[in-house]
C-alpha cells in the first residue's frame, strides 16, 4: 500500500457530471471509473473504486454522474476530452466500471483516454431498439434520450465479468459487434458481479493484477468458479433462480451464515423468507438489513416487498408513500405504489362483493 496522498483535485463539473482525479502516485498506469446506478442523486461523492485506488496507491479519474441517465448528457464529450488530456501522460489507461458504470467504461472508454476496460455485468445499451430483451431499466430508458451510442467512442478491448445465466451474458454478445470481448463466465454470480468476486477477495487482486499489465482473465475465471460455495452471492443467486419458497429461504439462510453483515444479502433472505410465510424472520433479517444500511431507499423498496409477500399491504404502501415523500429523485418508485394500491383496491373490493350461493 501507497503511503502517498493522492491529490484531489475537480477535472470538470457541470450541474449534472462530475470528474475527479485522485493522483500522485504514479506516471505508469491509471484508471477512469465511471460511476454505478445510484440512490443517491448528488455528485459530491466517492467515486467507483475512488477508496480502493487510493488505498493501494493508484491514480484515477472517476466520472460521477448525478442521475442514472446512462451518461447521456450533452457535456459527456467535453468531461470524457478533459479526463484523456488529464490521463495522457500515463502509459496505460484503463477504464472501470460496474452496471451503468460497465456500460460507461466500454462505450465512452476511448473518448476518456483508455485502450482497455474492465466492466462488471455492463449492460450493451437499455435502449429497447438496440436491446429489446433488456426489461430492467424500464423507467430509466423511457425518460432517457439515448446521444451517444455510436461505437466509435468504445475501447479496443473489453474483458467482462458476468453471469452466462442471466440476460447479462445477451449483452456481452452484444458488445462483440464494437470491441474485442475478453468474457469472465461466472454461473450464479448474479448482477452485478461485483459483489461475487469481491466476497472471494478476487476483485482487489483483478485490479491489482490488471494495473501491473498481469491479469490472466482465463485464471480469474477458474479461481472464482472453483471457490463459488465461499461466496454467499452465489446462494443468493440459486436461491432466485429456485422455485420451492422453503428451498429459497434456506439458501437465503446459508448466504446470511456465509456474509452476516451484508446488508443485501439480509434483505434477500427477508423476502425469502416472507416468501415462505416465516414473518418473524423476515421482518427481523430486515431490520437488521436498514441497520446495516441505514436510510438507503432500496432497503425501504425490499421492506415493502417483504411487506407485500406477507399480506400486510397497507404496511407495504405506507412504506413507499414515505419514501417517495422523501424527495423528486424517488418517483421512480411510483410503478411500485401504483402496484401495491391496484392490489389494495382488488383486495377490498372482494371482501365487500356477496358470497354468491
């Protein structure tokens, strides 16, 4: 580890993106991360791996952007145009990101100065025209105008970490068509996949081995696969992909045994759970989940998921109408209310309909 400061210094900012360096370490290599969907809509925050570079001494720039607009912002040519000058001077450049970020890292990699990127489970676009299987994105997509999507802004080679399982993989297909794919196939690491290699302490040593020149993408790929039981994402993601409630809620239980003080993985097990019937659990794998994480807005969206798998749906709209109360940048969540008071109403009205017979 570096016993350098870095120094930290605004390489652009505009109302809705944000660059920042964190250098000083070193002339040979450094990395431009862009930042992952967010629940928290301002950009004086760390950027994607901004601890972790400065931790182990390598200089950065980390695109921040305020809102999850997949980077479609009129002032990404002039932000990405500063971070390559900025980032000229090293001899390798790097772009990194996870998700959103992914995306970000490979498409907009080139214009921000690196040749290589490495993104975890990047989305090809969620546009439905280019990605008309993509679904999750949904609200994000129908309020995005989508400016700059042309592959000539794409790094020259991308290696990919992602779940062969889930519709991740139908994008790194995707991706084929603009760059050369390097692809880290790991079954069940779910999205992102992140999480996964970062539980098995397999992503600090990909980065570490990815700034030196050394990272063998084919040996990280065995090494994650091989410890895949270590890794309380991996239970998670079977437990998904299980149909029977009770075997769900015991994978859910053997992820929480494997990682207790992550916070998703406690929410999952509470849904879990609540999916089974087992209210005093999931209630109180969610407490412990918001106080993990205390005041993240997508714990409040899992409460009320609990909430809703358990038949208590009053409970389950309160939770989102306090939410989204919280501000403008959680109206997101307005498919969700409107979902939990449709049901309400339905429920209602039968109880009030005549018994027939």
């Amino acid at each position: 580890m570096s016993k350098h400061v870095a120094t930290v210094a605004e390489v652009f900012r505009s109302e809705n993106l944000l660059v920042r360096g964190a250098t000083g370490f070193s002339g040979e290599v450094c990395f431009v991360t862009f930042d992952a969907f967010t629940d928290y809509h301002t950009l004086d925050r760390e950027g994607f791996g901004q601890r972790f570079f400065q931790q182990n001494g390598i200089d950065a720039f980390h695109i921040i952007s305020r809102n999850n607009e997949w980077f479609q912002l009129e002032e990404l040519p002039e932000a990405c145009r500063l971070t390559a000058c900025s980032a000229s001077r090293y001899r390798r450049v790097f772009s990194y990101g996870s998700s959103m970020g992914g995306y970000g890292a490979i498409r907009f990699g080139r214009w921000a100065g690196a040749q290589r990127a490495f993104a975890l489970s990047p989305q090809f676009s969620i546009d439905s025209r280019k990605a008309p299987f993509e679904k999750r994105w949904r609200h994000q997509a129908r309020r995005t105008r989508f400016i700059h999507e042309g592959g000539e802004k794409a790094v020259a080679q991308a290696i990919i970490v992602y779940d062969p399982l889930s519709v991740d993989a139908r994008h790194a297909d995707l991706f084929r068509q603009i760059t050369e794919v390097i692809d880290v196939r790991l079954p069940h690491c779910g999205h992102p996949s992140g999480p996964y290699l970062a539980e098995l302490g397999l992503l600090s040593s990909a980065l570490t081995a990815l700034a030196g020149d050394a990272l063998d993408a084919m040996a990280l790929q065995r090494e994650a696969r091989r410890r895949r039981r270590e890794a309380a994402q991996f239970y998670i993601n079977l437990a998904l992909r299980a149909r029977s409630p009770r075997i769900k809620a015991e994978l859910g239980a053997r992820a929480v045994q494997l990682a207790p003080g992550n916070a998703e993985t406690r929410a999952h097990y509470a849904v879990f759970a609540a999916a089974a019937g087992r209210r005093h659990e999931a209630l109180a794998a969610m407490d412990m989940a918001e106080v993990l994480e205390p005041g993240r807005p997508h714990m409040k969206v899992q409460r009320s998921l609990v909430y809703e798998l358990l038949g208590d749906l009053s409970a389950a709209v309160d939770v989102m109408e306090a939410l989204m109360a919280r501000g403008p940048t959680l109206r997101s969540h307005g498919a969700r209310l409107r979902h939990l008071k449709a049901r309400q109403l339905v429920a209602r009205l039968r109880k009030r309909m005549p018994r027939l017979g």
